[in-house]
C-alpha cells in the first residue's frame, strides 16, 4: 500500500510535528522533492512532498507561494525549523490551513535524507508487492483459461482479482459475459466509448468509477471493459493479461465454431445426397441423437444477418435440434416455429412429417420460397400445397369439389353419432400416423380406424390411396 502523510507522521523516529492541513492526512506520497525555489512548480508532477526550509520565503507573498504549491497538485510540505527559520513561519501555516495543505515540520535532528529514505523505501515496498501481486493474477488468469471453461470464467476470475465490475462486449458492444451480472447495465453508457477504442485500451470514467477499456485482437473480436472506484498500476498489467487470454480464447471460440459449421454443412450435403443412415448416425456421435421419424424439415431463408441470427438462437436455446448453413438457407432437422416467428428478416418453410430427408427439404424449401414472396415468417407446406390447388380451381369449383366429397361425412356428423371430419382432419395432419393423431384426439387409435373406416365407407374411396388422401386434404381446406 502506498505511503501517506498519516503514515509518514507515525514514524516516530522522524519526529514530525502537522501544522496545517490534518484533514488531509491520508494523501498518498509519490515522491520526495527537495527545493528553495521560490517557485518550484516547473519542476514537479503533481503527489511530491515538498520539503523546504524556506530561503526564499520571504521573497513575496507566503500565499501565492502556497497557492502555486496547490496547483501543481503537490501533497503537502514538509518544512525544516531550526535552520533559516527558527520555527514554521505564522503567514504559512495560515496560508495552508486556508487551502488544505498538509504542512510537517521536520525539527532540526531530522534530516531530509531520512525522510527521502523512508518515502523511497515505502515506494519500492509498493512497487514490488504491485509485482507480486501482478504476476500471482497473471498465473491465476492462465491456470484458469487452460483450464478451457470458456471466456465467462476468466471474466469472473478477472472482476474477483481486481475487485471491479467486468463485462466482455463483442464487436457491436452487446454483452457476453458479465461479473457480477448486474453490471451489464452499464453496456449501454459504454457504447460511445466503444467507437473511439478501434485498438488497444481506453481509460474513462462512467459515474464514481474509473472505467479502463481495451479491444481485444487486431480483427475486432471485442472488447473487455473493467470499472471501480480506482484502478491502480498492478490492476491494468492483470486486465492487460487478461486481454490477451481473452483474445486467444475468442480465437478458439471462432475456429473452434468455424470447424462446426463446416462440419455441419457437410452432414446437411450427406442428408440430401442419398447418405441419409450415415449423415444420421453420425449426427448422434457428434452432436445429439435425432429422434425417430417422422421428421418436418425446416428451411430458413433471409439476410446473412436473419440466417446467422437464426442459428445462434437454435444453437443456444435448442441444443438437441441439428441444424446446419447449407448454400444461401439454414437447414434444420425438427420444427422451430417458435424462433421463425421473433427474428425480423427470415423466413421459415416447413415440410409435411416425413421419413425421407431429402424430399422433406425440398418441400420446406419450396414452402420458404412461398414465405419470402408473401413477406410471411412461416408457411407450412401442407397449407402452401393445398392453397396452391386451391388456388387453380377457384373458389366456387374448390366449394363445389368439397361439398361433393365431404357432403356425406358431414350428414353423418350432424346426427351426432360420430367426429368423422375432425378426426380426418387430424389423421391427414399427422400423416397417417394412428397413434400419435389418436393422441391428439383423445381416443383409443382403434376408435380412430373404426371412425377412418366410416369416413371409406361413406365417401367410397380407399384411404390408402395417395390421391385419395390429396383430394381429400384438398376438400378440408376448401371447406375450411
């Protein structure tokens, strides 16, 4: 810790006597300048403790002595009696009472050597326990980034060693990481600072603390910005070091991702080129077990900004769900409608359940083309298929076509002996599959074939059929 006047009085040894300023005691010495000048502020840099025994002082006014004194930032005068003044001269201690200035006097067996000597002796013992202190948090900071836990812990490790708020911003001035977590408020008061830190570090104050930031890399990978009340010489060389780790592990993160991502889109090439059993098994070693089919298929399409956007959010808040960047869209394995509808530029094309990858995609991907063109965040193929048809009837050939085909379900349903359109509705929807449309519905899967086998019977037509089924579709959404 270093020296303050308090401290320098304590030592009795020196036999200092305060004579003004004792409120402000708790100055920190930088050094030790004697001088007779009559104006000796050319030759100081502000924290000096004067030490005079006042040749000059009666060369002019003892009050613009002192106020020089002040202005050049010294923290106080140590005044030798016994030599050219038998004691403190009355006009100065007044002078530095009026402007707070700490005033010693050092009686005459004191020697100024000794006071030189006990404020060097104060400031190598700070500089070196700084050096410790220093090279103790650089070891902390390296154990903890080779211990590869990722950017959040060095940041935490860094806030606790330096006793300040950190937060990791990334290129935009968005938070990453912050410790402790209520310091991400202050992103925003940093933005403007931001801008002018293109490379190395920045100090600033933002309220009572004294902010230091500094860019991470030469490419822009962000920033590290720590504030506190003070941050002193040994505070800046660990946030320096942790600058530099901070930048090794964002390059990781980078390659680390970018060898991901063209891992993923190789899967995604495997998937739609007949690779299928192979793409999937090897999604489940690297990544997470896909669950059993039937699968939908999702296609995103948008700016680079929506599709990166997209991903981050499917990577951070769906970890199961695989996904990859594949051309110009972002492929994905399972439905996500919930992130197509809150990201503003993309848009989501949903495939029909389905066991064969590669048609999947090309459904979802037709149904994105649709989205796009309609400025919609999702369309569902079933729907854009059904809607296209739809559309080429008409709409009075599309109401006759389903109330020729539906005509006898509904007389059925009227009488209220049975839920045959709802039930159709439901098993088309989920593709035919029995269990999960009973399911849906709430009944046992063989009430379900006893209501389908209704629905044969009254409409006469084979529900295996694909066409059938189609046309059926068809007359649902006309009816609907």
């Amino acid at each position: 810790m270093a020296l303050t006047l308090r401290g320098l009085v304590d030592q009795r040894s020196l036999d200092l006597r305060v004579r003004a300023g004792e409120r402000a005691l708790d100055r920190t010495i930088a050094w030790v300048h004697p001088s007779e000048l009559a104006d000796p502020t050319p030759f100081l840099d502000g924290g000096e403790l004067l030490l005079t025994t006042g040749l000059t002082i009666n060369d002019g006014p003892v009050a613009d002595y002192v106020r020089r004194l002040v202005s050049a930032g010294i923290t106080g005068v140590g005044f030798g009696s016994g030599l050219s003044h038998a004691e403190v001269p009355r006009a100065l201690i007044d002078a530095a009472a009026e402007h707070g200035l700490p005033l010693l006097e050092v009686p005459r067996k004191t020697p100024f050597i000794a006071i030189t000597k006990a404020v060097s002796a104060a400031v190598a013992a700070d500089e070196y326990a700084a050096v410790v202190r220093t090279g103790k948090g650089q070891q902390e900071l390296t154990r903890t980034a080779l211990g590869k836990r990722g950017p959040g812990a060095l940041v935490r490790k860094l806030a606790r060693l330096v006793d300040a708020w950190v937060l990791l911003l990334d290129p935009a001035g968005a938070v990453r990481e912050a410790a402790p977590a209520p310091a991400r408020s202050v992103a925003r008061a940093l933005r403007s600072e931001l801008r002018q830190v293109r490379a190395g570090s920045r100090l600033t104050t933002i309220g009572d603390d004294e902010v230091l930031v500094q860019s991470l890399g030469s490419r822009g990978r962000g920033f590290l910005a720590v504030g506190g009340p003070v941050l002193d010489a040994a505070d800046r060389h660990i946030v320096t070091t942790a600058a530099s780790l901070l930048t090794l592990a964002l390059e990781q993160d980078r390659s680390h991702g970018a060898s991901l991502r063209g891992l993923r889109s190789g899967l995604a090439t495997l998937l739609l080129s007949g690779q299928q059993q192979l793409a999937l098994d090897t999604i489940g070693t690297a990544f997470a077990a896909v669950p059993q089919p039937p699968w939908r298929l999702v296609s995103l399409l948008g700016s680079a900004r929506a599709r990166a956007a997209a991903a981050d959010a499917i990577e951070t808040e769906l970890p199961q769900v695989f996904f990859a960047e594949h051309d110009d869209e972002v492929l994905v394995l399972g439905d996500i409608t919930q992130l197509a509808d809150r990201i503003s530029g993309l848009h989501a094309g949903i495939s029909s359940p389905t066991s064969d990858i590669a048609a999947g995609h090309r459904q979802a991907r037709r149904a994105a083309e649709a989205a796009r063109s309609a400025v919609k965040p999702v369309v569902r193929y079933d729907e854009h298929a059904a809607g296209g048809v739809l559309g080429l009837l008409g709409p009075e050939a599309a109401r006759a076509f389903a109330d020729q085909v539906l005509a006898p379900l509904r007389a059925h349903d009227e009488t209220g002996r049975g839920e045959l359109l709802t039930s159709l509705r439901c098993w088309l929807e989920h593709n035919g599959h029995w269990d999960r449309a009973a399911a849906r519905l709430g009944v046992h899967r063989h009430t379900l074939r006893n209501r389908l086998a209704k629905v044969a019977q009254l409409t006469g037509r084979d529900l295996d059929s694909p066409g059938v089924r189609a046309e059926l579709w068809l007359a649902l959404h006309a009816d609907a």
